[in-house]
C-alpha cells in the first residue's frame, strides 16, 4: 500500500480554475497524494501566453525603464480569474501588487520569473487548505549557481518534516543569503523530484497533458503507442538520443532514492501512464523494444592504419585529439587497422580542419583519415532485448525488407539498445521499418 | 601477360627428390617463373622431422658439448637422397661437412638453422640449372635484428638485376657485418616476398601443401570451401581474428608494392588456389562473405558512470589505462552513460587488479566497473557485403534460428566486417550458423 505520494503538475495543467478542480479531483481520488508541485499557470489555448514568459517581458522592460503594466494586467488577470473561480481567501491581489512592485523596483530576473510558480501555489494552498512552503526556504544553489544537493536534501526533508499535506511552488530555490535563483526552464520537475526524494516518497507524479511517453516520435510514426513501464536507465538511452522526456536533473534525485516517477495525464486521470523505475517491476509479459529514439546530423571520421590494431595507445591518441577539441564522441566502432570516431556533425563543424590535421600527422604517411557526413543514429531500446536472441534477426531483417543499408552497428555496451547508423536519408524508414516490425 | 612470377616453395614441396621433381615441372608450365625461394625440406611423413628441427637440435647438443653426429646423419641423408635420385652434380657431400664443422665450431644458432634453406637451395639452383644468390648478401637487418627494409630493398634488387632466374634460400639474411640472422619460424613467407618486390614481379606465387586459405575452420566446419580472391584487407582482418594465414610481414612488402599474392598447392598445380590482391579484380560476381574466423577468450570490462556521455574525455581516460598496462584493445562498445573495453583475457590476467582499481578510481563512486570473461569474437568478412543491405539481417537471423544470444555488435568501422561477441560455448555453433547461411 502507498503511503506517500508527491505530485507535480505542469503549466497546461494549472492554466485555468477549471484545471484546479481537476487537480484537486485527482488528489482526492488518493489521499496520500500530500504534497503539491505546481508550475506556473501555461497555456489556456495555443495562442496563449505563458505566466512565466509575461514574467520575462515585464522584467525587460522594467530594466529598460518602460513601462509594463498593460504586460503585468495580464498576469494579474490570470491569477484573478482563477482566484474568483474557486472563491479563493488568499489575497491574491496583495501579493500580485508586492510583485509589481518588485519588478519596478529592479529585483532580479530570477526572482522575477519565479513569481509565476510563487502566486500559483498560494492560490493552490489555499484552494487544498494545504500548508504554503516557500522552496527558497528549501532548495539551496550554491555561489555558482549549482543546486547544492546535501544542503537541500537536509532543509527540506526539516521543512516537510511534520508531515502534513503541503504545496511546493516549483522551478525556483535560493542561494545562501536568501536571493531568489531559477533552475533553467522546466525545472518545476527537478522540484518535484527533489520534494520527493525529501519525504522518502513512494511514487513521484508528474502530471502533464500527456498520457505518458510514447514509443517513437509522433512526428515520424503516426500515433505511436505509449510506454507503460520503463526503467531509468532506458529512458536516459532514448532521451540522450533525442526522445522529448525529462530532463536529466529531474530524474537523477528520485532515480538514485529509489524512487519511481509516474507520467500521468491531468485530463486523464484513469490512464496509468508511463511508470519510471529504477529496476522493472514484476512484470507479466515486457515487449521486447521500449522505444525507439535517434537523431540525424552525425559525421564519421575514419582512421584506417597499417598495423593499427599492433599499436597500444593508438586508440587514446585518437580521443585525446578529440578531447583537446572539447568534442564528446558517440561511438568508436572499430575494425583491423581501421577505427571510426562518430560525432555530433555541429560539434566537429568549428574544430573540422584542425583535428583533421592532427589525425592525419597521427596516421602519418601509413594510412588514411576521411569524413563522411549525414549518418543518422537510431537506438532502439528495451530491457526485453537482454536475453531475447532474436531481437537483432528482427531488427537488420525488416531494414533489409526497407532496403535500407546499415552504415554502423553498435550493441554490447548497455544491453539495453541496439544503435544503428543509416544515412540521413533513410532515418525516417529506420524508424517505421522498426517500430512496425516490433509494434505492429 | 605476366612478365614475372617469383615463387615460394614450402618444405612440403621439398621433402624428397619426388617433390622437386613437381616443383620443376611447376616451373616449366609457365617460364615467367624465374625466381624460386626454398624453405628447407620438411617432413616426408607426418611422424618424419623437420631439418631445421634437426638442425636446431645439432646446434643446441654442440653447444653443451655433446656429440650430435647420429642427429646429423639425418640430415645428411636427406640431402644425399635428394641428390642422388635427381643426379646432381652438386658437391653437396663437401656443403654438408662444412655445416658440420660450423656447428661443432661453434657457430650461432641463426647460422646453423639457415643451413636448411641454405643446402636446399644449392641443390635446387643445380637441377634447375639456374644461379644460386645467397639471401645473406641480399636481406640485411639493422642492430636490433629488426630487417633493414630500404637496405634489402637496394642490395636485393641490385643482386638480381640482371633478370637472369636465380634460387635464393628463404628464412634468413644477414646483419650489415655479415653475420647471419633469421626471421621467425616460417620467414621463408617473408624472404619471397621480399624477392617479389625487388624484382617488381607481376605476382608472387607461394606454394604450400593446400589448395589456398579456407572460408572457416575445419576443425570447425566440415570440409571448408576455398577462397578463390581474397583482398590484403579481407586477409588481415581474418588474420587479426585467428585464421591461420600468412605472417603480416610476408604480405606487407608486396601488398605495399601492389603485387598480388597467389598461394597455391604443390601437389595440385593446376588448382587456381587463393589469391590476395590489393584491390578485387574485375569479379563477374563477388560472394557475400569471404571467410569468418574467431577466437574464444576474451574479457569484457563494462565500465558505467553517471553522465559519462557528457564528460568529454571519459574515454581518452579509459584507454589511458589500458595502454599504460601495456593492454590494447579489441572493441570499445559504447551505449548511453555505459562503455565496454573488449580485451584479450590472457593479456588482461596479469593487470587486471590494477586495470579494475585504476577503472574503479575512474568512476568514483558514481558508476560500476565489471568484468565478464569467456566472451568469443568472431568476424564474418566479406568484400561483398559493402552495398549488401541484406547481410546483417541475414547474419543475425542464422544466429538467431540456433538460438545464440548476441553479446556484442560491431559494425562500421572497416565497411568489410560485421564483428559479434557471443559466449564461448557459443563459439563453434556461430561459426557454424553463419557459415552454412551464406555459403550452404
């Protein structure tokens, strides 16, 4: 049985007093939900303006002595109305004139954009009859700006200690000496995470307009289907290849806790969505593939040398070249004499000539150096693979049935995905020709 | 038309006066063979002994003092025998006393074992009727014993520039003093080669006991089919992965020079046998693979971290400690936040505290470094594979239908190959799999 659950609800899921209800519906259709992480009220319709981004605007013009008041109504508005809706208490309008006044007063950005998740967990406070925690009295950064992990871990779990149902506003903390500092954009998440991990949490929610993470891009595959159950480690693999999902920061507290992370959908509020777990669950029947997730725009940098694979620390000469140039290789496939460094096309862009040189005088007269441009890496993803002796058969197959011809094949390192290098041209038909032959 | 072939011949093909008699026979059939490079004579039975083996003998009984006359008797007897069933004129009587005397006289190890060749040459030179050139006044090593390859290059082709068709020993040559030094063991491979170079021959014939290399193991697979064409590159990559080929050095003169190399069979001169080009000829179809070849007993060093894939530099670190363990490495699978270093088991063994502490340190705390050993790797090689977009998928799938479990993929570097690791109970039923999918 769950004890504890912490929630956090995305913009679109705060935008109106509507969206408030639902939220609280939701809490009550499970009591140990007790604490509450609200972002900034998003988007009401897709021409709206976000809170946050008025934020923004109001801070710019303040700073270039302009007027923003026509900027600030709107926020001002926002809050209101749903202030109204819910026949809320708190004094909205009070703490909405304290913020103007900020602003005009030349507080910082930070503390400025901060505001929006500030007001929304007052209004939600008061509409639960929650306790208000202020996270600038919880979540520490330290000089440079850095989250100071221990410090927030310890104010915190102090904080929220009694244990009572309590909101968190999000995307904001404090340095030491109390001044208001953002996580970047998106950040609301890493609160939840951090809010989670501070009460020992069962479950973290993430409550968004979606029903969970989906198997492939919809933009490529049409509607793809959803993933129900996914480990940590999988989505860090499809999410370091391109798929949309959490930022990294805001799993790494609750996935090192133990904890898992549960996507849910707002408007949804039956659907399971996507389950995050640090290992998989029992589960009855895991599909073979989790996802698929890639990314086009790589360049291959071929070494090929004579007696290459005789010479120690051919290897490592290649890397610190890249190394020197701040370029992070993907992959580094190798063959007899012949090595492969697979990079980021942009990365290389500014550094081309230069490590083109370096590698040449490394091959020094006894082999070759060239680059081949618009390589696509495709990493399908699945705890299922592990033992399933199939899975590569079923993958090289139905590319082989899309004609599409493989340029790279890394599998090996995580047995948790099998990479595939194609032609820029040929990574939209990867990535049907797999997802079909796997999902149907 | 072919201009000059040099021609090596193995000690099979020169084992009894039965044999040269073949090898003349051979040099008749096409008058552009003008040059010959002898091993010494080799076994006429399988429990027969080797002369060098002999001589080697001889040698090490001298220097303890002791009386080998009974050892040389052998020796003796098998170049008489060939001698008088040829009818040579040669007065090998009087060589073979003057080996004799050496060895009793104290003469080096190199020198007394040479003498195999060195005999076996005289007498060739003599039934062909053709000159006799010393590889001592031709094949020069520096100091180190390493060959000195720009001075038997010019000492080389100035002794046989006069085009006329000569024997020249194979296996050894000589220190700039004159002293006589050897290649490893079947160096005779390397003083053909050099041969062909320095008289720019149109191809370079070895001729051995087998109709050319095997597509796989046949202690392996049954009754192997042969390989007709093979490139330098396909053969070196084989070569890497265990199949017994020619040593590295008895092709890289010629591959550099752009001759070819044809191994063909003694006993079956008519069989086109194997040949090794720089570039495949004009084939009217090219097979999808060329050979497979493996090795059992390698390690795996799985190395994970947090983030490592946004650490630039993590893997020139890695192999930094590798190569000051004097390790090289085979494979660097990559995944997300994950890398494996594949290495040879035997040359881990002595490190492997050190290699895992150094790797363990390397993490700090925030990943895991292991070990799993008994990993085979097996390359299937093929020219043919280059444009065939249906090679993975096929491969796989034959590995799959015998239910191997694939433990690593690597493909892309040298678009030759398709390299996979599977456990080493796995390893013959691999080589088997894919054998009989492509070849039948």
């Amino acid at each position: 049985m769950l004890e504890c659950i912490v929630t956090k609800f995305g913009g679109s899921s705060l935008s109106t007093d509507e969206q408030f209800r639902k939220v609280r519906s939701i809490l009550e259709l499970e009591p140990t939900r007790r604490y509450l992480v609200p972002s900034a009220p998003g988007k009401r319709f897709s021409d709206d303006e976000k809170v946050t981004d008025l934020l923004y605007l109001c801070h710019s013009l303040a700073l270039e002595g302009k007027p923003f008041a026509d900027e600030f109504a709107k926020i001002r508005e926002r809050y209101m109305d749903i202030a109204r809706g819910l026949h809320l208490k708190v004094d909205i309008a009070g703490k909405l004139k304290e913020v103007e006044e900020g602003i005009a007063g030349g507080k910082g950005r930070d503390w400025c954009a901060s505001r929006g998740e500030y007001l929304c967990a007052l209004l939600m406070a008061d509409y639960l009859g929650w306790r208000f925690v202020d996270a600038a009295d919880g979540i520490v950064f330290n000089e440079e700006g850095v989250l100071d992990d221990d410090r927030t871990q310890q104010k915190l779990s102090a904080l929220l200690a009694d244990g009572k149902p309590a909101v968190v506003p999000g995307f904001y903390g404090a340095f030491e000496n109390g001044e208001v500092h953002t996580f970047t954009r998106g950040g609301s998440d890493i609160t939840g995470a951090l809010v989670a991990r501070a009460v020992n949490a069962d479950v973290y929610e993430n409550w968004t307009d979606v029903s969970g993470f989906l198997m492939a891009d919809p933009r490529i595959i049409d509607s793809p289907a959803e993933i129900s159950s996914i480990t940590y480690k999988e989505l860090r693999e499809l999410s370091h290849m391109g798929a949309s999902v959490l930022h990294e920061d805001a799993m790494f507290p609750v996935h090192r806790a133990g904890i898992p992370t549960n996507i849910r959908n707002t408007n949804k509020p039956y659907h399971p969505g996507t389950l995050i777990s640090r290992n998989a669950p029992n589960e009855v029947s895991v599909p073979t593939i989790t996802g698929i997730a890639g990314h086009k725009g790589y360049s291959v940098i071929a070494i090929e040398k004579n007696m290459m694979n005789s010479e120690v620390g051919f290897g490592r000469k290649v890397l610190q070249i890249m190394e020197e140039a701040d370029i992070s290789f993907e992959h580094m496939p190798t063959g007899i004499d012949s090595m492969c460094v697979v990079v980021s096309s942009e990365k290389l862009a500014p550094h081309r000539d230069e490590v083109l040189r370096r590698l040449e005088a490394l091959v020094d007269g006894s082999g070759s150096v060239s680059v081949s441009d618009h390589l696509s890496i495709i990493a399908t993803v699945g705890r299922g693979m592990v033992h399933n002796c199939g899975t590569a058969a079923r993958l090289f197959s139905a590319m082989s049935r899309a004609r599409i011809n493989v340029r790279m094949i890394d599998q090996g390192s995580s047995e948790l995905s099998i990479i595939v290098g194609v032609n820029d041209s040929d990574f939209e038909a990867t990535i049907n020709a797999i997802y079909h032959e796997f999902v149907g």
